[in-house]
C-alpha cells in the first residue's frame, strides 16, 4: 500500500530546522568506500531510502553498513563480490557507480543497468566510453553490463561531450587507482562531486581540479579507510525555503552552504522574496504574492534540476506568467497535471514549462509520482485552500529525512497516513 501526505493548507510557516547530508553524496560515498578494505565512518548520513539501497548493494558485494544515528561505519572486505544485482540496481540510478569502484577494485564489475525516477531516458554512453579509453571492455547481455579490464586500468586524457555528473563521478572512482594520470575535461562541478573528491582525497587519492571543469587524477595502488562529513544537501535546504515563501513565511535553514544554491536564491529573490544568509544558514521570507520569473536548469553552478517542480509548484500562485525550461531531464513533466488539478494552469511546450499564475489553488487528491514531484505538490499544498491528500508519498523517503515532522516543526497542518 501506498502512504500519504494530508495537507490543511493555508499555514504560515514559521521557524527553522537543520538540514542534514546530501543523498546525491551520502549513496556516493558508499560507493566510494569499496575502494578500500576496512572500516569506513561517515557522518551526517540521511535516513532515507536511496542510503539504505545503496547499503544493500554494498551488503551484496560483500560490505557491512552498521548505522546509528546519522553516523554510518562501512566495513569493506579484503575481496568484494563484483557484482550489482538487478533486483536492487534497478531502484535507482546512482547504483551504476558501482561500475567504476568495481573495476578499479577487482578488475571486472556485473552491474544491471539502473532504474529510479523515471525521467526518460539517461544513458550511460558517457560512463561506458570514459571507461574503455582507460582500457575497459564491456559486454552487455540480457540488461546486464559487464565489464573487465584484463590489463588494468589505465590514465587517459578524455573529454565528456556533456558535464555528466555520474559519468564524472564513475570516472573518478575509476581513475583513483588506474596506472598513471587520468584527466576529464568538461568535468561536472556539482558540490556533491566535490564532497566525494574530498571523502577519496581522505582515503589517499591524488585528485586536483575538482569543482572545476578540469579534474586531474594521479592513480595510486592503494587506498585506506577514512571519516568524512557529508555535505549538505542543498535541494533539502532548497525545497523548505520554497515551502516558507510560498506560504508568506519567515523559514530559516541551518547547517547549510548558501553558495551551494545561489541561482535558486537569485530567483526566489527575482519574485519578491526577502533572501538573508550567514555562513552556515538561509532564511527566505516569502511575498504577498510572488512575481512571475523565467528560468533554466542547467548543471551547477546553474539552477538546479530538481529544485525545477518545486519553483513551479510556487510560481503557479505567481502574478503573470513564467515559463521555466527544462534542459536536464526531457521528461519530467508527469507531475504538471498535478498541479492543474489542484487549480493551477501549468502546461508543457516541448522542454519548456509554461505557468500562467492563479490567484490561489483548492485542495484535492493528487499523485506524488517522484521524490522532486511529492514535494512539490506538497508545497502546493500548503499554500492552496481546504484539504489535500498527496499520494504514493513513499517516493518522499528516497530524498527526505522526517520530511512530514519538519514541516509540522514550521508549523504546517500535515499528517502522514
């Protein structure tokens, strides 16, 4: 059965809350730790689904992941299994980075093309040509990649054609232990992909650039456990500001990096809201009623994907029109129809969102169809009249941690059935 998410709109939210690590880290870091046996620590660990699955996969490969609290300890073996099951690959994505860890590892990795939130198609072709001019061989049979590299992996200069972030990040998982330099020009530059630069960099890799469009990596034969801090998460941050402005709130959040989202907060800016930071916190006070902007996703330092439903979700009570352009995930649209059963008048244009703002939305059922999607029907929900009932709520536990008691915290009247 499905969980949901009932919403009373018309609370004013009040308040702040701490954020805690990114998932676009945490998962990673996971991964990362399988290039070195022993016993890894990391802190500021979400609890939220996409951790724990990734912490199957780990336990499949022959990991142990022990957690309390936010702390985790990740024990790897001396000789890791190098496979990556279907049955858990393809719940999400992110497990596709098992491939390069695996290879660098134990010279061969068995990873099931991944799945989660179906946003159209997201090929790997980045990763698997990356890979082979380090001198990895792929066979792919009946949806299962398998790769080996029979002579090592090897350093190379290459060039992604687009600033992959998971290309970038299997790259580098690669690289770490491959034979000589290894050099990725136009190189994602996304925090999380710095942060796990900085978890390696702790485990003995040599790694320059990262953070900017050129990353150098000098391979070294062996790595050792490490303690890192998650960094964090700039889309959880992000999406309690939104809640706070479109309710006409005062919302601050704490333990967070304000450069992180400095495009989201240039924009809440752009539609009225008052925007403050400190070095460690945001507050965002919303207006009467937002101003209509316009908008683009773009890899980071741009605005980010998944911050993209829930601006709509905020613009849809805008004055005038907006448009928002989406050029990461050309089918993250299903959620539209959400909105406009709740009152909006949101539709798509080829990659482009079109939001004609409505003086206020009315309460009713709709479908939280991904992680990004739940949440921001959710913040519709706040902010339009009567009751709301968001369900398949289950996806908010791939990317929030207490998401429901968070916002109570604020002053929201919501429940959780």
């Amino acid at each position: 059965m499905s969980d949901a998410i009932v919403v009373t709109g018309g609370a004013v939210l009040e308040g702040s809350i701490p954020i805690l690590g990114a998932k676009n880290a945490a998962v990673k870091h996971l991964v990362g730790a399988l290039l070195a046996p022993g016993e890894h620590t990391l802190y500021n660990v979400p609890r939220i689904v996409d951790v724990e699955i990734m912490g199957r996969v780990l336990e499949h490969v022959g990991a142990r992941c022990i957690r309390d609290g936010t702390t985790l300890q990740v024990i790897v073996p001396d000789d890791p299994n190098p496979e990556a099951p279907l049955v858990l690959v393809r719940q999400m994505r992110a497990s596709i980075l098992v491939l390069g860890a695996l290879l660098a590892r134990c010279g061969e990795a068995r990873v099931a093309l991944p799945g989660g939130d179906d946003f159209g198609v997201r090929p790997i072709d980045f990763h698997v040509k990356g890979l082979e001019a380090m001198g990895a061989r792929f066979d792919l049979s009946h949806g299962v990649l398998r790769a080996s590299a029979p002579d090592g992996l090897h350093g190379t200069d290459i060039f992604l054609e687009f600033p992959s972030v998971g290309a970038t990040e299997n790259l580098l998982l690669a690289s770490v232990l491959a034979e000589g330099t290894t050099t990725i020009r136009n190189a994602a530059r996304e925090p999380e992909l710095t942060d796990l630069a900085e978890f390696l960099r702790k485990m003995g890799a040599k790694i320059d650039g990262a953070g900017t469009s050129t990353i150098e990596v000098h391979g070294v034969t062996e790595l050792g456990p490490a303690e890192h801090r998650t960094v964090p998460d700039r889309l959880e941050a992000g999406t309690y500001l939104v809640a706070g402005a479109a309710t006409r709130g005062t919302v601050t959040v704490e333990d967070c990096v304000p450069d992180h989202l400095r495009m989201e907060l240039a924009k809440l800016e752009a539609t009225g809201a008052s925007v403050s930071t400190t070095e460690t916190s945001i507050t965002v006070t919303g207006p009467d009623r937002p101003d209509a902007v316009d908008l683009a996703t773009l890899p980071f330092p741009g605005f980010h994907t998944d911050m993209h439903p829930q601006m709509v979700a905020y613009l849809s009570i805008a004055n005038g029109t907006s448009i928002v352009t989406e050029n990461i995930y050309a089918g993250r649209f299903r959620y539209l129809g959400e909105i406009n059963r709740l009152g909006g008048d949101v539709h798509a244009e080829g990659q482009h969102v079109v939001i004609r703002g409505v003086e206020g939305l009315s309460g009713c059922e709709v479908d939280g169809c991904d992680i990004r999607a739940a949440a921001a029907l959710t913040i519709a929900a706040l902010a339009a009249e009567g009751l709301t009932t968001v369900t398949h709520a289950n996806h908010i536990d791939r990317g929030y941690d207490s998401f429901v008691p968070n916002l109570v915290s604020l002053g929201a009247t919501i429940t959780r059935t």
